[in-house]
C-alpha cells in the first residue's frame, strides 16, 4: 500500500515514497517523476555517481555470491537506502539476504524504512540510526561485505572507522570504500585555474554542487550529521590507513577526473573538452588523475 487511510479523520495520508515537498532532492515519486526537471543537469556528476555505484554494486554482489546461502551486507552512511535497494534488485529481491543500512542522521531513515516495508521484495532491508565512531551494535564478524561510499572523509579518526567496519565483517569478507582523493591532478589544476580567477571559478563550481566557498577558501560540504571533509587522504595514505585497520588492499578503482558540477553544463565548449579528457582517463585509468577512488579491502 502507497496510501493509508486514517478512519478516524476520514483522511488519506501520504507515504513519503509518494510525496515530499519539504525537500525537492528526496527520492520520492513526486520528485522523481513530476520534479525531475527542477534540479540543474549534471552531466560529469552522473557519470561520477554511476561509476561508483556500478563499481561498489558489483562487489557487493560478487562478496554475498562468495559468502553462502544466507548472507549479510552492511552500508554505513545508508542515507536514504538507495544503494541497499539497488543491490537488492541486483540479488533477485532474495528474502535470504539480509541487507542492514545505519546512518548518523535521521534524515534519510524514514523514507528507507517506508519503502522497506511497502515495496514488496524489501522486507530483508532494515535501517538504524547509528555512529561508527562510538562503535556499531552488531557481533564480531555479523556480515559478509561492509560498504563505506563517501563517509571516510567526514570522520576525525578514520583508521578507528575502517578497524570497527573490520570487527563486523567476517574474516575474509570485504570492506568497500569510496572517497575522495585528497591531491588529485583536478584539483591542483584548479587550485591554480582559481586563483588566475580570484575565487571566481571555485564559487561558480561549487554553487553547481550545492555547496560553498567559506572565508578561508575552501568548499563547505553541507552534511545532515557530522563534520565537513577533514579526512581526505591520498590514495597511499588511504591504503596504509586500510592495514593499519587490519584490512589488506586487493582492487582499486579511480574513479572520474571530476565529480561534477551543474556549472559545467552551463558551459558547452568546457563541458565537452573536460568529457574528452574522462575518455582518456577511462582508457589510462590513472590514479593520480580521479578525484576520488573506491577501493575493496579485505579483511585479514
């Protein structure tokens, strides 16, 4: 049921998988259907997006196909439940997988639950608000695959996140990471390209990603819970990180060169050569070129 009726006020109300007007980028059938045009396109930050979740996705599926019959996965950072929905689908909606989804914050949490329980297929999604860095209330070893995408750059102490995602998952399983790099080649050409432009590319990038340039001149990530980036790292840090955790690095994927921003579509010329150069990039899969890199560890 999509609808429910409240007898005693003869009223219909609304499930949030229908409607939520308080906020236009909710993944509700209004938003994403009657609104889809609202939001400005994004052409690189789709092709970043989709990168990712094909590659988190497909791991996720080839760890819970290695772990047995009846299997468990775990995403910190679960937001709105979307990549425990699209595994699911990827999974065949198979009731004997257990899909577990924790957040910081509530905001999501309400919409994953929802559609857990009216979407039939999803009853094996469950959702809990919870805090990595005080220590996540599962067993020693709960889950096949533990999935972290875009998380780790928010966290003060992130070897002690990656330890607590390899204390719930089982010797052997997979803890997936994605976040970004910390000095990627974008990002000191743009460090230079700003300053040639007194601040003014920066602020144009990222009022296209929703975000902002604070007084010190760095971006300013708007979080529900939590801090801003403070925990970038580059790509050798992140894997040393990793085995001090316990993990050991075994697939390591860059992601694009840029992770988007509506403000290139406004430019047409821009947003082509910058498209010619993510096509060399996928040829040479450099990772010193992508802005941010997913990487599946494995727990020792």
């Amino acid at each position: 049921m999509i609808c429910r009726v409240d007898e005693a006020r003869g009223s219909v109300e609304e499930s949030p998988l229908i409607s939520d007007r308080a906020d236009e980028r909710t993944p509700s059938l209004e938003n994403r259907v009657a609104r889809q045009w609202v939001s400005e396109p994004d052409t690189l930050g789709h092709r970043s997006g989709s990168l990712r979740d094909r590659t988190l996705l497909g791991w996720m599926q080839e760890e819970l196909g290695r772990s047995g019959a009846r299997s468990a996965a775990l995403d910190v950072g679960c937001a709105f439940g979307n990549h425990l929905f699209m595994l699911n689908d990827r999974l065949g909606l198979d009731p004997a997988i257990r899909l577990v989804g924790v957040d910081l914050s509530e905001h999501g949490l309400p919409f994953a639950r929802a559609f857990a329980a009216e979407v039939p297929g999803y009853e094996n999604c469950e959702f809990h608000q919870a805090d990595l860095t005080a220590g996540l209330p599962f067993a020693e070893g709960t889950f096949a695959v533990s999935n972290l995408a875009d998380v780790l750059e928010h966290l003060e102490r992130p070897v002690a996140a990656l330890a607590e995602l390899a204390r719930v998952t089982e010797r052997g399983g997979a803890v997936l990471v994605s976040t970004p790099v910390r000095d990627s080649a974008f990002k000191r050409a743009s460090r230079v390209v700003d300053r040639l432009s007194r601040g003014r590319i920066s602020r144009s990038y990222y009022a296209g990603k929703g975000a902002s340039v604070g007084d010190h001149g760095h971006a300013v990530m708007h979080v529900d819970a939590g801090h801003d980036h403070i925990s970038e790292m580059t790509v050798p840090e992140l894997l040393t990180a990793g085995r001090q955790a316990g993990l050991t690095a075994e697939d390591v994927v860059p992601m694009t060169v840029m992770s988007g921003s509506a403000w290139f579509d406004r430019h047409p010329t821009l947003l082509a050569g910058l498209l010619l150069v993510e096509a060399a990039h996928e040829r040479l899969a450099r990772p010193s070129w992508g802005h941010g890199v997913c990487v599946r560890f494995r727990r020792i």
